[in-house]
C-alpha cells in the first residue's frame, strides 16, 4: 500500500511537472508573439474596420459551424469531435503571420487579426467551448468547461506575455530589432519540441486513431480555408487579402490547444487533433498558396 500511495504521487509529481512545463512554454512562445506587435497592429482597426471586424467576428462564430458539420460528416470518436471543437474555439495562430509572409499576402492584415484573436479569446474560448462541447457531446462523453479557471489561464499565459512582449518591443526597439528572428526560431523550437514530447507521451493512443484524425485534420484545414474565402469574398477583400483570410482561418493556436486540453481540462487526448492538425497543414497551406500565386501571375 505505501509502494502504491508512492508511485500515485510520483505520478502526480509527473503530471503536475508536466502541467508547469506546458505552462512555461506557452508563456514563452506568445512572449514572442508579442515582440512582432506594436501599437499600430491594433491601431488598424480604424483604417479596414469593416474588412477586420468582420473576419474577426466570422472565426469566433463561423469555424464552431466548420467543427460542426467536419464531426457530422462521419461518426468520429468523442474525444476527436471534442479535439476539433476545442481546435475551432482556440484563437488564431501566429503562424499565419509567417504563412501570410511565405505566400506574398497582406501580413499586416494577418498580424493585426492574429492580435485581435488573441486578445478576445479570453471572453470566447471558453464560452464557445462550453456551447459546443454541449451541443456536440453525448451525455456520457460531455466535457465540463470550467470558465473561470480557462479564462484565467489565458490571461496568464496569452494576454500578458503577448502584453510584455509589446512591451519589451516598444521599451527596447533596437535590441528587440537585432534578435528578433533568434526569438522567433527559439519559439518554433520550443513549439515544436513541446509537441514533440506530448504526442511520444500520449504513445498508442495516438497511434490508434491516427489515420481519420489526419483524414479530418485535412477536411478541417479545407474547409476552414473555404470559410475564410468565403469571407474575403463577401467584402470584396483583394487577392492578398483572400490569401490571409483563408491563412488566418485555418491556423490556430496549437499552443493554446496544448494548454487547455492537457492543463486545464486534464484531457491531453483532446489537444491530439489540434496537434495533427498544425502537422499536416503546412504542407496544405503554402502549396495551395503557391497555386494561387502562380495562377494569378498567369
């Protein structure tokens, strides 16, 4: 019975470990989100009000539809509906500003909805949580959305190291300047190894599943670039504009993901689809662009 009370809290030591890890890591990578944004980011709101409240608006209330019809397409486990409902609520990645960048859109439009995204999220993620894992959920396989601890989260580890970050920036513009693109690298080694890490932990229940979790992790991208041209189209935005809103609408936040589902939820199988999502979406995304761009030329 000691031997066993021993190996529970070693494993709780683990967990807890692992939680702060996440935590850590999540705080460092939007940090330098934050160093690529200033003022100005969000001072465009007034010069495209219509064009960036209404992308903004779509992706809080259009990709939970997407999350909808990708899970009632075909019966799919409950904790890959619940990953894609998760994926869909979580705010925009900071990757799109480098998609955005790659595929000659209009970065500055992709950086300010990013920041917006980001700093709304607080409010909307966890509320368009709740109302999807309700709606989309049986009974037996609900998860309960604690909203208070999700949103205190965010702030913590999305608002103020995106806020210190601007802050570094605006305090230290020239050696911000001079090592910006070492952070940036630092934020995608410290991204990719956290995914790394979490997906050989999770092991067989990966493997088990992984098959239509990239089947749907495509469908999603698809789809959700679809809605984001849908958008673009609708105000009339221009070739540039379409290219970031579909960018914009099908990257989130994997970062974001990995916090909620592993340290708030205490449910890492639900930050899985997510994770493959940001896995095969590179590939799909500036391929798709680089059509765009060479049939344009044409």
């Amino acid at each position: 019975m000691v031997n066993s009370l021993t190996r529970s809290r070693a494993k709780g030591k683990g967990l807890d470990d692992v939680n702060l890890a996440i935590q850590i890591t999540v705080f460092l990578i939007m940090a330098i989100v934050g160093l690529d944004l200033t003022r100005a980011d969000f001072g465009r709101l007034t010069e495209r009000p219509t064009l960036i409240v209404v992308a903004s608006i779509a992706q809080w209330t259009l990709l939970p539809v997407v999350a909808w019809a990708v899970a009632w397409i075909l019966p799919l486990p409950p904790h890959i509906v619940a990953g894609i409902v998760l994926l869909a609520a979580c705010p925009a990645g900071a990757i799109s500003n480098y998609y955005s960048f790659i595929a000659r859109a209009d970065v500055a439009l992709s950086v300010t909805l990013t920041a917006i995204s980001a700093a709304v999220s607080v409010v909307t993620l966890p509320l368009i949580l709740a109302v999807g894992f309700s709606l989309m959920l049986d009974h037996a396989a609900r998860v309960k959305v604690p909203i208070g601890p999700i949103a205190v989260q965010l702030t913590v580890n999305l608002l103020i190291p995106v806020l210190v970050g601007m802050w570094l920036r605006a305090r230290f513009p020239e050696f911000v300047t001079r090592h910006q693109t070492a952070a940036r690298r630092l934020g995608n080694v410290a991204l990719v190894t956290t995914v790394a890490i979490f997906l050989s932990g999770l092991g067989r229940s990966v493997l088990k599943d992984l098959g239509v979790t990239i089947l749907w992790a495509v469908v999603f991208t698809i789809v959700a670039a679809g809605a984001g041209l849908i958008v673009g189209a609708a105000l009339r935005a221009d070739r540039r504009q379409l290219q970031t809103l579909a960018i914009e609408f099908a990257c989130r936040n994997t970062a974001i993901t990995i916090l909620i589902g592993v340290v708030v939820l205490g449910r890492p199988e639900l930050a899985v689809f997510g994770l493959v999502v940001f896995l095969t979406q590179m590939p799909l995304v500036l391929g798709a662009n680089a059509v765009a761009n060479r049939w344009y030329r044409e």
